[in-house]
C-alpha cells in the first residue's frame, strides 16, 4: 500500500511539476512567466543592474543552468562573452547548442546594422548585428510568440 501511495504521489508530482525555464535577461524573463503562468518556474540569469554583455560569473549560475529545462537566450552575440562557460561547467545536454532546450531568440528576429566587414580597428562590433532588439517594443510581440511556440 506505501508503495502505491508513493507511486501516485510521485508521478502526481512529475505531472504537475513546472517547466524550469532560464532566461539570460528580465524582458525575456517577464514574457516568459506571462506566457507559461504557473507552468513555468522562470530564473534570469543576467540582473539589469550589469552591462548585458558582461555578466557576473557566480557558481549560482552553474546550478541553475545545470537544472533548467529550458534555456532562452538573447543570441546575436550578446551572451558571447559570458554564457559559454557557463553552460559548459552547467553540463546540461537539454540546452546545449542545437538541442531543443535551447531558445535563441536572434533566429527570429531581422537583425539590424549587421556589418559588412568586422575588425577590431572598429572596436566592439557586433559581427551579427544589433544584438540589442529585447529593448525595441515593436519585438516583444515576435519574442513572445517564439517562447509561446517553444513552451508548447
């Protein structure tokens, strides 16, 4: 009798569980939580209080990425200097490169003042474009059907 008890109670749990979703920056986050609601337990990585390109890199950072279900990322190049060694330490097959974990939101959005050339003599040139979309209002509508889309 325990053993079934223990049995329903665990898959009651797996069944209602929420999605764990990370997000490197709040207007994903935000979008995130609207969208899923009490489906989804959202984490942003990146707190607005640092420059979007240079995160601070914290071991609390590692273990969320190591349990998240679902990482949605800014893409474009933004995350280029921070998140990768993030999630090599996190070792967290579901949301590594190309695997379906794995939102990235710069393969939705026309990227604007992608550069014909790149060279250091320009300094900091973002060689897929203007990484900075998540801060555009006409692109929240784009964002949330893709997270929309990927959370389904």
């Amino acid at each position: 009798m325990k053993k079934i008890l223990l049995l329903t109670t665990l898959l009651t749990t797996m069944l209602f569980a929420s999605l764990r979703v990370d997000t490197t920056y709040s207007t994903m986050g935000l979008i995130t939580q609207k969208i899923g609601g009490d489906l989804v337990n959202v984490t942003v990585l990146g707190s607005a209080k640092y420059d979007p390109h240079f995160i601070v890199l914290k071991p609390s950072l590692i273990s969320k990425l190591r349990r998240a279900d679902l990482l949605i990322m800014n893409g474009g190049g933004l995350e280029l200097g921070w998140l990768p060694p993030l999630l090599r330490a996190a070792n967290n097959a579901k949301i590594q490169n190309g695997m379906v974990g794995l939102l990235d939101m710069s393969h939705y959005i026309s990227m604007i003042d992608v550069p014909s050339s790149v060279s250091r003599a320009f300094g900091d040139v973002h060689a897929q474009g203007n990484p900075h979309f998540a801060t555009d209002p006409h692109q929240v509508l784009v964002m949330a059907k893709a997270i929309k889309e990927k959370l389904i």
